[in-house]
C-alpha cells in the first residue's frame, strides 16, 4: 500500500529508468500481491466470525475510507486542474473516476466471494476441484497456479474489451476494470489459502516452480520491450498482457510466502503498517499538490520526486498520529474502524 506515494510521485513526462521501475514493479507486483495476502486475511479470519456480521463490519471497514478519500481527492484535483490549465479545461472524467481508491471498490465487489468460498466447507470442495486427483503437494500447487493464472488472464482480458466499448474522456471508473476483474481469481486464491493450511503449504512451500514463472516473464516482457525500443509494457501488447496477468499472482504467491515466515515484526514497522490506510487516503492530493507546488521551482525530476515523496509520506503519517487515532470519529471515517455511538453517555466503571 505505501508503495503507492512512489508510484503517485512519477514525474508525468519522464522516462527515467528509477522511474520506469517503480511503475513496472507497481503493474506487476503490488497491487497483485496485495489482492493475494487481502484474500488470505480474509480466509484466515472470517472463518472465526459470524457471517453476518464479518460481512457488515467488513463493508464498513472498506466503504468509509473509499467515501473519505474521494472527497478529499476529486475536489483538490479540480482546483488544480481550474488553476493550472492553460486553456478551458475538461473536468468532467474527474468526477467519474476512483483514482488511487479503485482497490477499495475492488474489495467491496468480491464480498460476495468471500460470502462463498470463507465460511462453510465450499472452500474445500473448491480446493479439491481445482487440484483434480493430483497427490503430490508439486501437483497440487502447479493446479492451483495454472488455475489462478488462466482465470486471471481471461478476467483481465475481458476488462479490457468492457473497458474499450465504452468512450470516455480521459481515465474513469471503466479504466480500473482489468484490474478489478483480473485480480478476483487472485482475491479468490487468497481466501483458499487461509482457509486451507494444508492446501498453503502445499501451494507455497515449492517457491522454485514460481520464481521460475517470475523470472522467465520478467526477462520475456522486458526483453521485447528493449529489443523493440519501447518500455516494457508498450512494445508487444500480446506480451504486455500476458505479464500483466501472470507477474501478479506468481510475484504474490512468493510475498506471500515471505510474509508467513515473519515471527516477530518491529515496532516502529508495527506502527508505520496501522497508519497505512490513513497514509494512503491522504497522500494521493497532498503528492497532486506538491508536485504543482515544486515542478515550477526545483525543475530537476529527480528532486521534485524525492521532496514529493519525503513531505507526503512525513506529513500523512502525522496526520494519523497526531489527529487521526485521536478522534473516534477520524478513525470511522479513515480507517473504518468501528462506527462511534453519538449523544449517549458511557456507563460508569
């Protein structure tokens, strides 16, 4: 999530390689991998509450900060659109569009997913389906793998061709489809995960078989991409697709499996994580901002990049520590925490 105010921070224009990076690893690994460990979490905690109940809380917990950032966002980019254009601008696509919140929107649509496959035994005979008669945890894993990466190119490819029949001005709700659709099967694998110890191990413990997958792709999409002269992601199209849907759901499954061998997580990182939703509501305009403030007086990207990215991420992790957690209220709005009982006095000890 905080690899965000990286990739929100890219110059507009530039082709730098640092930045050529940071948008590539953001395609093909972040936002995948995060659907993954979300579905996961998912899967390993609703199985504990009421359904009911884990379905309102988490509609909540998700709908809040999706409310709150776009109030925050759509407006600020407005007045810097109004003040900035040179000419009579268009602002009509900035109010038809989820910005850096798509993933939210996301969440809330695959709550029926989780209705499905988190609660009751469908996850196993989902699990079982998807494996076939495979034995072998090595089987089993490449099933779950295939499975993963086919629904995902197939979701994603059919978000394109929703995305294109409908002419819009600028990038609005329809330009997120892709991604929205074709990181549900991640979302999905996720919640499998959590629910299965024994089907995770077997998917997660040989990590060669995926860091194969990753590393082939990596070399195949970046190899086109400098033999045609493009970035990667923009020489062969075919290509770009197939590790926009592969890359994510490998590269997640490998991030995953970090993830699970962490014992023992800092404090200060401990603190830094329970901040991170604030952070990413609030550093979105303040990274629009910045960048409007500084591109006319630093007139370096690589400077402009690193104050951007410095004042937002110092000033939106303040702003939940020293405002946010502080009010009931912000921490409703911000991080979807519990819904605060208005005009009724605490009982006594």
């Amino acid at each position: 999530m905080l690899f965000g105010i990286l990739l929100h921070a890219l110059p507009e224009r530039s082709h730098a390689p640092l930045f050529a990076v940071i948008g590539y690893v953001s395609t093909h690994v972040r936002m995948g991998a995060f659907m993954v460990v979300a579905g996961y979490l998912c899967g390993f905690v609703a199985s504990r509450r009421p359904r009911r109940v884990w379905l309102r809380t988490r509609f909540q917990m998700l709908a809040m900060p999706l409310l709150t950032g776009l109030v925050l966002t759509v407006p600020t980019l407005v007045i810097l659109r109004v003040h900035y254009a040179a000419a009579t601008p268009s602002i009509v696509s900035l109010w038809f569009n989820w910005y850096h919140l798509w993933f939210l929107l996301a969440l809330i649509l695959y709550l029926p997913i989780a209705w499905v496959l988190a609660f009751g035994e469908t996850h196993a005979r989902v699990a079982t389906w998807l494996t076939g008669h495979a034995t072998t945890p090595t089987g089993r894993q490449a099933c779950i793998i295939l499975a993963m990466l086919v629904c995902s190119l197939a979701m994603m490819t059919l978000g394109i061709l929703l995305a294109a029949i409908v002419p819009c001005d600028g990038p609005t709700v329809l330009s997120t489809l892709p991604q929205m659709l074709g990181y549900a099967p991640l979302y999905a694998i996720g919640i499998l995960l959590g629910r299965d110890e024994a089907l995770a191990v077997a998917v997660l413990g040989h990590w060669r078989t995926m860091a194969m997958i990753v590393t082939t792709m990596v070399i195949l999409d970046c190899g086109a991409a400098w033999a045609s002269g493009a970035a990667p992601g923009i020489g062969i199209p075919q290509l770009s697709l197939l590790a926009r849907a592969v890359l994510p759901g490998t590269s997640a499954l490998l991030i995953l499996r970090s993830a699970l061998t962490i014992r023992r997580v800092p404090r200060a990182l401990r603190r830094i994580a329970d901040a991170s939703l604030t952070i990413y509501l609030v550093h979105f305009p303040l990274v629009k901002l910045l960048q409007a403030l500084a591109g006319d007086v630093l007139h370096d990207d690589y400077l402009t990049f690193a104050f951007v990215v410095s004042v937002a991420a110092i000033l939106s992790y303040a702003f939940h520590t020293r405002v946010v957690v502080r009010s009931p209220v912000l921490l409703w709005l911000f991080n979807g925490a519990p819904r605060p009982s208005f005009g009724i006095a605490a009982k006594p000890a």
